[in-house]
C-alpha cells in the first residue's frame, strides 16, 4: 500500500512568482480560455467604438476566468491518498482489485476532485473517478479492477488529482509520488498425486530404520555446547576423549526435485498468452508448487545455469524457508522471466552433473540431435527424470503430417527414453493434468521409487 500527501493548491513558497503565474494560467480550460478571448475582443471593441457598457462586459469576461485561476491555485486545503492491492500477486488471467483512498487532512472542504490512476495499457484503461465536496477529516474511497493475460510485473500510479473551479474556468493536476507494483504470476494448475521415481537416497522410511538399526558404537560424537541436553551426551566417547561429548542428531534428507526451463529463443515459436513458450513457464509453476506442497526441496533452474536467488545453501528452496515463502519468491522469478539468448543446455547440464540424485522434471522447447545428447546425460545424476518436449512449430500452425519434422521429433523423443527419460511431446493445447498422469503410466521405472504426492 502507498500513501502520499500532496498539496492541493500551488506551493506555498511559489504563489507570488512568475512560476506560480504562469502554472495557474496554464491551467484555463478551454471555456476559461475562450472567456478570456471574448473579453479582449469586448474591451478592444469597446475602446474602438466608445461603448463603456461593452468596456464593463468585457472586462468582467476577461477577469472571470483570472480569478478562477487565482483562486484555484491559492487554495490552501490539502488531501492525502492511499493505493491498496488485492491480492498483490494474482495469476495470469484473473483480477485484483485496487483500492484507492482519499482523506482531507486540511481545516477546509474540498471542491470538486476528479481522481486518474495511472496504470499499464495491458491492465485496461486508465480508471477516473468525480469525487464530491470533501469535508474537513473526512475521507472517499473508491475502486477499479485490473486484469491481464501476460505475466509481468506492472506499476500502478502515480495518482493524479485534478482541481477545478464552479465554473469550468481552470483546472489544475497534482500527482502523488508514491506508486504500487502488481505482480502477474503464470497459471498454475493443480496436478494429481502420483507416484514418480526420483526421491534422494537415504530419505523416508528405509532412512529412518537404518538408524533405529545403528548401534551406539555408530554414532558420531562431537564436543558438548552450552544449552546441550544433558540426556544426550555420550558417555562412552566422553571417557575416551577426556572432555564431555554429546550425539550428533541426524535429520533425514528432504526428497529433491530439480525443475528445469528451457528458455532459449530460437527453440520457441510465436508469441503471445497462446504461446508454446507461456505453456512450459506455467508447467514449471505448476510443477514447482506441487513439490514444494508435498515437502521436497525444489529448485528451478535454466538453460543459462541460473536458480532462482535467496534459496538455500545447496541450491534447493523448501528445507530452510516456509513453503508459501520459496513458493512467491519463484513465481515472482517466473513472473517476469523471458527468452534467453543461449543457443544450447550445457551450462544447466554443468550445473546438474555437480550433484543432484533426486527427481528431474524438464520443460524443453525444440531440440536438434547435439542438444538432445545433452539432455540425455542430464539423466546420469537424478534419480528419476520426467521431460515434456514442447512441439513449437504446431503451437503457431497447424500440426504437419510431413514424415520428415515428424520422424525428427520422434527420433528426439526416442534417444531421451532410451537414456532412462520419461519423455512426452507437447502439442497444442495439452493439458499438464493429463501428462502428469500419462507420465505416471509411462513411467521407467529406473531408480528408487518415491512418491511425489
């Protein structure tokens, strides 16, 4: 929420210089204006044909609108306003609602206040609201919905104020400083609980039973440390040591999914909400909250090698930080992410073969045999990798029945199953529910099994 309190009339320390004369006459509406006018033309009609009752006429038509304008600008009153989000962060496609506040802070009423909020064109036409006669203390609000099909981060405001006078003649606009960013996250689509291949080593049931198994010989000591429990010190290792020793507690290790997007350029075709390329960033949304609701550490990583920043240590969001925490700080990455100008996924490959021994699941825009090799290796670390392979050229045309791109797409799809993928095409318009569960079906099998529900 912002906030900000702008003076309604001209500043006090501008209202008798030139500045502040030439701001209130730049103010006149086109009726002040042509009061104005009119009232010249009387006075110089007047002089020219010796009528002092045209002179009279003209003179008040000429003052009116100056005073107006004197007025208006020396008005002493001042308001405050206040911009509000709801939600603040709001999926592709659906609406928030901005909320907009105006309080009269001064000891006078206000007059006439038309308020214009500044927003994107993408979120819909600027919003423009009449407010009343204001009282001293007292306050309006009012709201105006935005929406937009492409994700993106957008500010909202300035806010402008409009004053005008009774009669039309002058209007002047005072803007707050302060403005509000809305953010558009991609869709996310909940998907079934199934059962994937790819949990860490050591993690779960056979974990916790291979220490219940351990003997009192295989626990590592280390030396005790103020506020130690006392229940906890290992007497054994304290006689050989000399010193006062407690166990170490081990905690079993969090399952793993590593979520890779593939965002190189020239392997997506066309543009727009539609896109192929919009569809694999939503995929990974939808993929990454899942994990994170099922208690994996996850990370997101892409073809350029880079994660999401303000992870954990390891790299993997969800052990150290709340799940809703790791979850906005990687759909405001995504919400904002686009083509990268990489041609190939070896940097992502240099980053997956230092360690990952849990589940891969990958967003791969059009792959050519050098790339799909890579991929393939990628396979070699994780405990189980599920690949949906976007068919960009049918998400812009429709699909060809040519042998040649189609015996191509298989060939790619065929050398990332024979190296332990799970690997599904993506046509337009596919439904991620429904993959997850025909991936479910398709799955290797190779590796330990897990559950990622």
């Amino acid at each position: 929420m912002s906030t900000g309190v702008p003076s309604a009339g001209g500043p006090e320390a501008d209202r008798g210089d030139k500045g502040g004369v030439r701001t209130a006459l730049a103010g006149l509406t086109t009726r002040g204006r042509s009061f104005f006018a009119a009232g010249i033309a009387a006075a110089v009609c007047a002089y020219v044909l010796g009528q002092s009752d045209l002179l009279r006429v003209g003179l008040l038509l000429a003052v009116l609108p100056l005073v107006c304008a004197t007025v208006l600008y020396r008005t002493r009153y001042r308001v405050a306003g206040s911009r509000r989000l709801s939600p603040a962060r709001v999926p592709a496609g659906s609406e928030a609602r901005v909320h907009l506040r105006m309080d009269n802070v001064s000891r006078l009423p206000t007059g006439l206040l038309m308020l214009q909020d500044r927003v994107p064109y993408v979120l819909g036409p600027r919003p423009r609201f009449v407010l009343d006669r204001v009282e001293p203390g007292g306050r309006r609000e009012v709201s105006y919905r935005v929406r937009s099909d492409l994700r993106g981060r957008y500010p909202l405001g300035p806010l402008q104020l409009r004053l005008t006078d009774p009669f039309g003649m002058c209007e002047l606009t005072r803007s707050f400083s302060t403005y509000d960013t809305l953010t558009v996250i991609p869709r996310v689509e909940a998907l079934p609980p199934v059962r994937l291949s790819g949990e860490a080593k050591g993690y779960g049931d056979g974990r916790q039973r291979s220490l219940a198994l351990a003997g009192e010989d295989d626990v590592i000591p280390r030396g005790y440390r103020y506020g130690d429990d006392l229940r906890r010190v290992h007497w054994r290792s304290t006689a050989r040591y000399g010193e006062l020793m407690v166990r170490r507690e081990e905690q079993p290790q969090r399952a793993r999914c590593t979520v890779l997007l593939d965002t190189r350029g020239h392997a997506f075709a066309g543009a727009g909400p539609d896109a192929a390329f919009e569809w694999a960033v939503s995929g990974a949304a939808s993929v990454l909250v899942h994990m994170l609701e099922r208690g994996f550490s996850v990370r997101l990583l892409t073809d350029t090698g880079n994660s999401v920043p303000g992870e954990g240590a390891d790299g993997f969001a969800g052990a150290s930080q709340g799940t809703a925490d790791a979850a906005g700080l990687m759909m405001d990455t995504l919400a904002v992410i686009d083509h990268s100008d990489g041609s190939g996924l070896s940097r992502a490959y240099d980053v997956l073969r230092r360690g990952n021994e849990g589940l891969l699941v990958a967003f791969i825009g059009d792959l050519d045999e050098e790339q799909a090799a890579v991929v393939a290796k990628m396979r070699q670390r994780s405990g189980g990798a599920l690949a949906f392979v976007l068919d960009s050229e049918s998400w812009v045309r429709e699909p060809t029945d040519v042998p040649g791109p189609l015996q191509e797409r298989e060939e790619r799809l065929r050398m990332l199953r024979e190296a332990g993928w799970t690997a599904l095409g993506v046509p337009r318009g596919s439904s991620l529910e429904e993959l997850w569960r025909l991936a479910d079906r398709e799955r290797t099998g190779v590796g330990a099994a897990g559950e990622a529900s």
